[in-house]
C-alpha cells in the first residue's frame, strides 16, 4: 500500500495561515467551554447563545473561504474537528453534568462518540495507507451535524423556558441516534469504493 502526502506538508504548503475563515473555526473550539460552564451554571440563554454563535461558525467560514478564496488545508483539517469538539462536548455535558431537567442518556453519548471516532479513524487510515485517497465530506454527514446543531438548540430553547417535551424528547433522540448511524455507514461504503478504485 502506498503512502499519502504527509498531512504536514499539506499544511506548509498553504500560502497563509491567519483566514478569517480559519479564524471562524478557530473561535468554535474557543466558545465551546464557555458553553459547558454555561451549562453547569444552568444559564440556559446564556448556552443557547453562545452555542448558536459557535454553530454559526460553521456556516459561514467554509462559504466566507469559498468567497474570498481562501481554501486551505489547515482550515480544511480544523473545520470538522472544531464541529466535533463542538457537539461532543455539548452532548457529554448535557450527558454527565447532574443540572439537567432531562439529560442525554449515555448510550446515545456513546453512539455520537463512537462514530466520529470511527469516521476519524477511518479518514485517517485512508489517507495514510492510500496515495491519492480523498476524504470530503457526504450529504448525510452535513445533514447529521445540522440535525444535531438544530436538537442541541432546541433542548436549550426547551430548558430555558421551562418546557419538559419528554415524549417530544425521547423520539427525537431516537430518530438522531439512527440517523447517525446510516450516516456512518455511508461514510464506510464512500471509504470502500474509494479504496476499491485506487487499486484498479
């Protein structure tokens, strides 16, 4: 099996560093402990906020990169770590802080876990083992991530205001957690095809 590129000389490689857009990622992994202590202090608006801003990030450093060209492969490797850093720690939070109305029971912790660690793993064998690998992202990957960001508001939103939606609550959870993992299923076909056809 053939080597990739080292991942740090991809990173060398970009003219610079110092994005706004790279700057937007950056401010994620910043804002996501603040949303913790929000969280263990139970101020709720405080949390939805600072959340919503951190997921708002999301949104516009890739689009701002695309408008003002630019796409590096810092950014490119920040982007989904920040993402991840961001919902995992909320979904640990909300999971084993004792503060909480209705908390996120463990198992579901555990499936959001184990398959960012798997798809992290994964993309980084890829890329090791196989020259020419291509790791981009999936639609179902992206609409994971949005469906997470939207609960993650939504229980904030539910905290705040007092409601106790657990019928609401239970099925949602539901739903996410097996959408997560069609998700990474289709992620370990994209990988398979793509390992298939760099051996042709």
């Amino acid at each position: 099996m053939k080597k990739s590129n080292n991942l740090s000389s991809l990173i060398s490689s970009d003219k610079r560093w110092l994005t706004i857009s790279n700057m937007m990622t950056i401010a994620r992994f910043v804002l996501t402990p603040f949303v913790v202590v929000s969280l263990a202090y139970q101020e709720w608006m405080v949390a939805a906020l600072l959340f919503a801003i951190a997921a708002g990030t999301d949104l516009l450093d890739g689009h701002i990169a695309r408008i003002r060209n630019e796409q590096t492969n810092l950014g490119a490797l920040l982007d989904p770590l920040a993402d991840k850093f961001l919902l995992l720690v909320s979904f640990g939070a909300l999971a084993f802080l004792h503060t909480m109305p209705f908390a996120i029971p463990h198992w579901f912790f555990l499936i959001a876990l184990g398959r960012e660690a798997l798809m992290l793993c994964g993309a980084a064998i890829l890329l090791w083992c196989y020259k020419g690998a291509r790791v981009r992202p999936l639609i179902w990957g992206k609409l994971t991530t949005l469906m997470q960001i939207l609960f993650l508001l939504w229980i904030f939103v539910c905290y705040f205001a007092g409601w106790e939606p657990r019928r609401t609550y239970r099925s949602l959870l539901v739903a996410l957690a097996v959408f997560s993992l069609i998700s990474l299923w289709k992620y370990i076909r994209y990988a398979m095809h793509e390992i298939r056809s760099l051996k042709r």
